[in-house]
C-alpha cells in the first residue's frame, strides 16, 4: 500500500505542526478537531509558519500554496475512512485515547494505519481496544514539529513489520530521522527528558532557585537552547504533568512522583504558554 491521504487528529500545537509538514512533503491532508474553534487557530498556526518560510525564503509561494491545497481541516472524523495513515495527536488521556481509537476502528479501511502521537502512554494498551491492534503504532514527533528532526517510532507488542516500515518511510518522507523504540512509559525521550523537568520544579517548590536562574544555570552552563522551566512552559504543564503520571504509575518508583507545585499550577489552569501563564508569563 502506498500511503497518500494522511487525517490528523487533533489540531493543537502538535496536531498543527505535524499537519504542515506532512502537507509540505506532498500528502493530502485531513486535519480534525471537535471543535471549530481549535480547528480554525491550528489552521492559521499553520498559515503563519508556512509564510515565516517564504518570508526566509525557504519555501516558494507556490510551494505555501501547494501545501495549503493539500490541507483540509474538518470537525468529521467520518473521512477517515478515506486515509490511508491516522496520527492522533489529541489530549495525553488514556481514557480519551481509548474512546478516539475504538471509534476510528469503526470507519477506517481494514488497511489504514493508526498512529498516536502519544508522548508516554502504552500503544500496547491504546492498541489492545482495536481489534487489529498489528496496525497500531506510535509515531511521537517532537515540538516545535516542523524544526525538530527526530520521530521515535513505538513499536506495540503486536505492531506488523509491515506497518512499522511503512511508517518508517513516511517519516523519511517528512524529512526527518526514525528512531525505533520498544514500548516502555515515556519510551526513551520522556524518560529522560521528564525527570530533568520535574526536578527543576522541585528545585523551585523547595526555594532553591527562581525560574529563571533555574533556567539560566541549564542554558549557560549546559548549553541547553531553553532553560527546562521555558522548555516546560512551552510542552504545556498539562502534558508534563500526564507524562510523569505515567512514569510515576508505569514504574512505581518515587524518583518520578510529580512534584506537588506542577499539580498545583495545573490545577490553576496555569498551563503554559497555550494558556498565557506557567512558570512565565506571556502575552
Ligand atoms: N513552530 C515552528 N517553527 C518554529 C517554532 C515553532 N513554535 N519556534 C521556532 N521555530 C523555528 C524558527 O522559525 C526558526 O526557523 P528558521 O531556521 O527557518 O529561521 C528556527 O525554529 C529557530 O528559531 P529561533 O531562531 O526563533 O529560536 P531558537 O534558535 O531559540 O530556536 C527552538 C527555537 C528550536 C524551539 C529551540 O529553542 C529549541 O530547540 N528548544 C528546545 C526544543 C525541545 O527540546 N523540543 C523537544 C521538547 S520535548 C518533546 O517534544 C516531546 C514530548 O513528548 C513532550
Ligand atoms: P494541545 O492541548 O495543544 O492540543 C490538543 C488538541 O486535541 C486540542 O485542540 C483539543 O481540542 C483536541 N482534542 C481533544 N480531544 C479530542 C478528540 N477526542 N478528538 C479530536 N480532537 C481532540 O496538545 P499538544 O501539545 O498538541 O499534545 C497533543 C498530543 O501530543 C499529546 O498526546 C501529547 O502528549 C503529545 N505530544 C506533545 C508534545 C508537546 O511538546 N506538547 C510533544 C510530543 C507529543
């Protein structure tokens, strides 16, 4: 099967990032949210990113008009059954995960591939709700998505071989570099990742530092391109806090408890940079 028309599931900072390149590297494109609303700023973030480029000089006008053809955005989640390849990229809820795959087994083809964008939760539990749970696979990009190289390809118990070189090829086609790993909670990126993040909330909870010298440290003396309190910000505190959830859940080891200040600014709502305020705030 040769994979043409791709459907995006969820049009937030991820969902937006991975709809542009794909269109970009020439598939038709749906892209899918239940509401209008998210719809419409995924679809103008998206706009805005491609115009950055032509004004760069990275992209032709015509290369940004191609691209934007190729996207369709749409509150249905019927039209999957016209792709070839999903990537669900919607909240990190296993319960909602669960519900989005159950329904999509409904209307896909028996041949289309179901990818999640999941950040830490099991694609072997995820799969294990479908009744083809071979097709099954996690395809985890990184933010932003149309600058960072790396996919972590997730292998689910009973992922096919098939499916996971299909998805192989379409990352290559995307211009970006797989990586294969197994399925364990917060697969590599995030178990190492996480953490660093979590410990330097402790080192704020626990008066050590502020944000910003937190941040400073890790930027000036690791060289790190943004301090983990902005890099947090910029993730979203909701999903940080869902993936440390499940390292803490998945391995049952106290060095991943969420720290209580990261549940308390959840809580507020003070969600990152997507809600205007997190560690920082922002216009
Ligand atoms: N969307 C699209 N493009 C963006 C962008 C965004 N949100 N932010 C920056 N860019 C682009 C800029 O347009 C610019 O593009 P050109 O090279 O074409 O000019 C390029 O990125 C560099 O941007 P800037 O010069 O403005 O800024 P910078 O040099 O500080 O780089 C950054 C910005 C690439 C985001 C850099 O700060 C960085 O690498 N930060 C760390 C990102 C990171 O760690 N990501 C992984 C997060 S963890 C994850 O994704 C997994 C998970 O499950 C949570
Ligand atoms: P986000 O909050 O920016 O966007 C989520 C979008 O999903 C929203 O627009 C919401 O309306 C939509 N949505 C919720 N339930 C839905 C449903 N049932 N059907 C259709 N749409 C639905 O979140 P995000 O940061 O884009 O994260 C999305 C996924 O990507 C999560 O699983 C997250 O763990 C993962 N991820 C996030 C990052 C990151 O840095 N933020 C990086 C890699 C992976």
């Amino acid at each position: 099967m040769t994979i043409e028309q791709v459907m995006v599931i969820g049009a937030g900072q991820m969902g937006a990032g991975i709809a542009q390149v794909c269109a970009v590297a020439g598939y038709s494109v749906f892209l899918h949210d239940t509401n209008q609303e998210s719809l419409d700023r995924g679809y103008q973030r998206i706009e805005g990113n491609l115009k950055k480029q032509v004004d760069k000089g990275r992209l032709t006008l015509e290369q940004m008009e191609g691209a934007l053809n190729k996207l369709i955005p749409t509150c249905r989640l019927d039209v999957a059954g016209e792709v070839d390849l999903v990537i669900e990229a919607i909240i990190e809820n296993m319960v909602v995960k669960k519900e989005l795959f159950k329904e999509l087994e409904r209307v896909v083809k028996p041949s289309t591939i179901l990818a999640s964008n999941t950040s830490s939760l099991p694609i072997t539990e995820i799969a294990a709700v479908t009744d083809n749970p071979e097709r099954v696979i996690g395809m985890h990009f990184m933010n932003p998505v149309p600058v960072m190289k790396l996919v972590e390809i997730i292998r689910g118990l009973a992922t096919s071989d098939e499916v996971f070189s299909q998805v192989e090829e379409v990352t290559k086609r995307l211009g970006k570099v797989a990586v294969e790993v197994n399925d364990f909670p917060g697969f590599v990126s995030n178990r190492i990742l996480m953490p660093m993040i979590n410990e330097a909330i402790f080192t704020v909870y626990e008066g050590v530092a502020t944000p910003r010298a937190v941040d400073e440290v890790m930027m000036l003396g690791m060289n790190h391109p943004m301090g983990p309190l902005t890099l947090a910000d910029f993730i979203g505190l909701d999903t940080c806090l869902s993936i440390m959830e499940t390292l803490h859940d998945g391995f049952g080891d106290d060095k991943y408890r969420p720290c209580p200040l990261l549940r308390k600014y959840v809580s507020a709502g003070w969600l990152g940079k997507k809600s205007g305020r997190g560690f920082y705030q922002y216009d």
